[in-house]
C-alpha cells in the first residue's frame, strides 16, 4: 500500500465508496476503486472495512456484510423515524365503507343482507373483511334463518376510535333524518 | 484569399485536421479525401459567428472594443471560404456575420461625417456589445461548469434500510363524516317506498349487541348476570328489553330449566 | 422537547433520517418525522442539524443545505474514488447546452429568441429538451408578443444540484465581465 494511505484515510474513502453505492459491494469491487498507483490491496481494502466499522461505533448506521458484499445501513434503533420515508399516505375510505359502517353501528347487530336491502346494493366483502382488520366490527353471532348468516356490530376499538363512551353517545336515528348536520352538537 | 489560418484552427480540435489541413488549402486538390466529419468538429468547436470572432481577436491579444475590423473580416471570410469548400452545411448566421463584417469595413473606409449622423445606429458599435455580451455568458457558463455539483464533485449520501415491516397508515375518519353517511343511507331507503326503517332506541341496539357478545364468550350465562344493577331501573329496562328483542329475532334462547325456580339460563340460537 | 431526547441523539436520528432519504428535506419535513409525544420542535431540529454538521467533521460525508433544504453528501475530496461508480467519465455538458443554460439563469425569464440573440446561433431544440428532462429548466409563462413564445427559467432541482441555496449565489455577471476584459488584454 502505498505510503501516503493510512487505514483510517482509507476507511473514510471507503465509507464515501459505500455512501455513493446504491448496492452491496464486494471486497473485489471495492478494490477497483483504486487505481493502480495508489497500491491498495485486498487486505488493505479488509483492513479499511475493519477500521470502518469501527469509526461507525455510536453512529446512526453501520456496515453489513451481506451475500453480495458490504453496504452501510441505518440501524435498527432509527428504524421508527426511518420507516416514515416508506409510509405512504392514508387512502381514504370508500363512500360504500363508510355508510355500511353507518348501518352497522346505528342498527347493530345486523346481517349483511339486512345492510344490503336499506343500501339497496351488495355489500362488498372486502369492506366487512377491512372493517373488521381495523377492528371495527365484529360479529357478534348468527341469526336463525336458512343460512345463518353473521350479525355484526361495533367493537370497543370503534367507541375509542371516535371519542365515544358508549353507542349511547351516537345521535340517534330520529335526529339524524329530522336535523341538518350542524344542528347536532358534535 | 488570405489563409493565415488552417493548422491553428481551433483551440479543440487541431490534431485530427493537422493531416488533412498540413498543406496551404489553396493547393488542395479537388480529390482529396477530407474526413467529412473534419470541419464539422472545426466548427462544433466553436458556438457560431459570436464564437469565432471572439477567438480571431483573442488570437491577436486585443480589447473587443479595439477590434481592427478590416484584419478581422479578412480572417472570418476565410473560415467561411474554408467552410464553403468543404461544402459544409454552412450555418446561415456565419454568413449574416460576414455581411455585417463587410458592412463595418465599408463604413470605415467612409468620410467620418457620412457615419456620424447614424451613430445611433454604429453597427460597429453593436457588434461590439454583442461580442461583450457573448463573452460574458460564455464565462458565466464556464462558472456554471465550475460550480461543485452532484454526480461529480459530490455525491448524495445513503445508507440502506433494511424494510423489515412496512407501517401501513391506515384512513382517517371522523365522526361527521360517519353521521353523513348514514344520514345519506337513510335518506336513500326512505325515498324508495317499500323500506319501512324501524325506529328503535339505538340503546336496545346497543344492549342487544353486548348481550349477544357475553353469550360468545360463554356457552351459556345465567340472565341476571346480564344485568348491571349500578345502571339503575332504565339500564335494567334497556338490557330487558334487549334480550326480548334477541328472543323475538330467535337470536338467542332460554334454557330449559332443569328444576323449578332453576337461574334462567340464556345461549345463543344453536341450529344443527 | 421531551428530556429522554439530548441534541446529540437527536443528530444521529436526523443522519439516519437523511441517509435513508433520496431527496433534500426541509426543516418542516425533518420535523414530521417526530411523532407529537416526542414534543421535537423546529428549533430542536434546527440545533440537532447543527450537532450533525459537527458531528460529520472528519467524515467522509458533510450536512449541505440548498434551496430544498438538507442532505449529506460526500465531500469533494472522495471525488477521485466515488467518481469509478460511473464506467465512464461523468456527463460532461457541452459549452452550447452551458451557455444555454447559463442565459437562462443569469437572465430568466427568458426566451429562446433572446438566448439565440445573445448567442448568435439557434438553439438546438434537443438541448432545450435535455435541460428539461433534467429538471433543471421550466416554463415560467409566455411572453405577451406575437407567437406567445415560452419564458424559461431554472428550477430548484437546478440548484439543488449545483449545490446552491438561490440564484443570489451564482457569480456576478460584473464580475464576470470585468474579469474577461483584463484576461482579453492580456
């Protein structure tokens, strides 16, 4: 190696190597980031990583090993202010969610044939299915008519979503088709 | 023809031609074979009329303001006869510079009161401002290309994130938003006819709802643990109320009691 | 801010921020990253960029702010090594495209009648083009003559790529000029 490179030198080259890859790197390909002048051999190029790693101590990332060689990586204590690069922003619910959501919660415990006949349209499952992995709905039994089919009603999940101590708190149906919306103190 | 030209051409592009420009041009035979690509990179080297002006009074080591016009004019028509020879597609603004040029040298060789009274309108003048104005944006270019930026001098940082679990944000709904809807529905089913929607205190509903989840949780609950006295006489009412709905509905069922006087025994509808 | 977060945590929280982010981020954007309960404010962020810069002292990498706002990049020292990540030699932009873009930073908002006035030749339209695949131009507007012609002027990315926080930052045409004039004298 050539006289003029220390380890530590090296490791920060290394280190700008590796921050300016967008992949893994091998020992081999990080060796041909030098010239041939510059006389750094492979067991430099080790020796530079080990260093590396080293100067990444108390640092927010830190250098991997993986299959296809070195990278440096984020660690996993930032991953819950990193992870928000990746959120992506909340869809909104469908009109049809919401309102079936409406009757499940005012005419509890209801059938999906029921809130298909005052909807005056199918129900698509996938919204019951969604419904229910939020944990907004549950069923609650099965009514004894050919089929049996299930009751759902509101969770506790779903008063606590939306502020209420009970369904008691909901406006009641009465109010909702005789008042504007504002009317009602929300 | 003046040719003081050819071999020093340009700044760029001097080696390939030294070959084929080693001779006076004047002497070129018509047969000889150019590179057609040769006074091509000659002329790419330079941005236009502007460009070459600029380099043939930088040659000399002369102040744009000084430029000795008929010298300059001599050594532009050459290029351009160069370039005409060579049958290159000759850009048109080389030749509207060659006429302004003439233009210039004419005027030059007037009487000084004929030019005095369209000073306004010196074309030397012009030429000049334009050839400053040239310079400058060719040095604020090479300033750009100075200028420290990404993919050369720097590169943007990054390390990998290893994407274990994705966080899924999930909608958000208010409370509005979920009366508007069922205000909406309602309005619906109202409007076609044969929908009677029964009103019914939405507490029952409730109730009916938590008696059916005890019963889910258990096979079968005793009635009076389905009461909550601290609620007083209306919750007792409610809750009563509700399991009569559940009955009605054939959602849930009374155990047959084993003994008179036996706790009610209150299970969810079992059908085989 | 919450007492179980110092500046210092904090600036590695933001270098991880930063070194899992594609793009300059802003203050404001630094700081959605905090979850309320965190109780990090702007000038909390502000001050832990300020522990980063210091932290990134003798690293390969330096906090760089433009006009987009924040990012670590490497610095220009590691330019000979991370530079071997291209096979080839950087894109390296023709005088013609430079000039072009050059008027139309120095003098935006500008058309292309008026770049061609100044240079003296048309203007390629593929350089036009390459300029604005780059994101480095924009139309502005048009101008209220016959033909309507497009007003070009540069974009962030433009600065956000020569490192630049605003036009301000670019040389004096003065400058320039007075610059020429000696060197044309010689």
């Amino acid at each position: 190696m050539n006289a003029t490179i220390n380890h530590d030198a090296l490791a920060l080259i290394l280190e700008a190597i590796l921050l300016s890859s967008d992949k893994s790197l091998s020992l081999e390909q990080l060796e041909a980031f030098f010239s041939p002048d510059e006389q750094v051999t492979r067991a430099d190029v080790r020796q530079g990583l080990t260093a590396l790693r080293t100067l990444c101590a108390g640092r927010s990332f830190e250098l991997k090993e993986t299959v296809s060689g070195f990278r440096l990586q984020t660690r996993a204590y930032y991953q819950p202010w990193v992870q928000r690069h990746f959120e992506e922003k909340p869809a909104k619910y469908s009109r049809a969610l919401l309102e079936t959501l409406a009757l499940i919660a005012w005419r509890q415990p209801i059938t999906r044939a029921e809130i298909e006949e005052v909807r005056g349209v199918a129900v698509n499952p996938a919204i019951l299915k969604t419904l229910q992995e939020r944990d907004w709905i549950r069923v609650l039994g099965h009514k004894e008519v050919p089929g049996r089919p299930a009751l759902w009603g509101t969770t506790r999940q779903f008063l606590d979503y939306f502020n209420l101590r009970s369904l008691d708190e909901l406006p009641s149906l009465e109010a909702l088709s005789t008042h504007t919306l504002d009317e009602l103190v929300l | 023809m003046v040719l003081p030209i050819v071999l020093e051409l340009t700044p760029e592009a001097s080696t390939p031609l030294a070959l084929v420009w080693g001779e006076p041009l004047a002497t070129l035979p018509n047969d000889l074979y150019i590179p057609p690509d040769a006074l091509a990179v000659v002329l790419e080297a330079f941005e236009g009329p502007l460009d070459l002006l600029l380099y043939l009074i930088r040659r000399q080591n002369l102040a744009i303001s000084d430029i000795p016009i008929a010298a300059i004019t001599e050594q532009y028509m050459a290029y351009v006869e160069v370039m005409k020879v060579f049958n290159l597609d000759l850009a048109a603004e080389y030749l509207v510079m060659a006429a302004l040029l003439a233009e210039i040298k004419s005027r030059a060789l007037l009487p000084i009161e004929a030019t005095a009274t369209t000073e306004e309108h010196d074309p030397r003048m012009e030429l000049i401002k334009r050839l400053k104005e040239y310079e400058r944006f060719k040095k604020a270019a090479q300033a750009l290309d100075d200028l420290p930026r990404l993919e050369r001098e720097h590169f943007t940082a990054h390390a990998e994130v290893e994407r274990a679990k994705q966080a899924v944000l999930l909608p958000e709904v208010e409370l509005r938003e979920l009366l508007l809807s069922c205000q909406a529905v309602m309005k619906r089913a109202e409007v076609s006819a044969h929908h009677s929607i029964r009103r019914e205190p939405l507490s029952i509903r409730d109730r009916m709802s938590k008696v059916l989840s005890a019963l889910q949780l258990n096979t079968a609950v005793a009635f009076e643990q389905l009461f909550t006295l601290d609620e007083g006489r209306r919750g007792v009412v409610v809750t009563f109320m509700a399991i009569l709905e559940l009955l009605k509905a054939h959602l849930i069922e009374v155990l047959p009691q084993s003994t008179p006087y036996a706790p009610l025994m209150i299970t969810t509808v079992e059908t085989a």
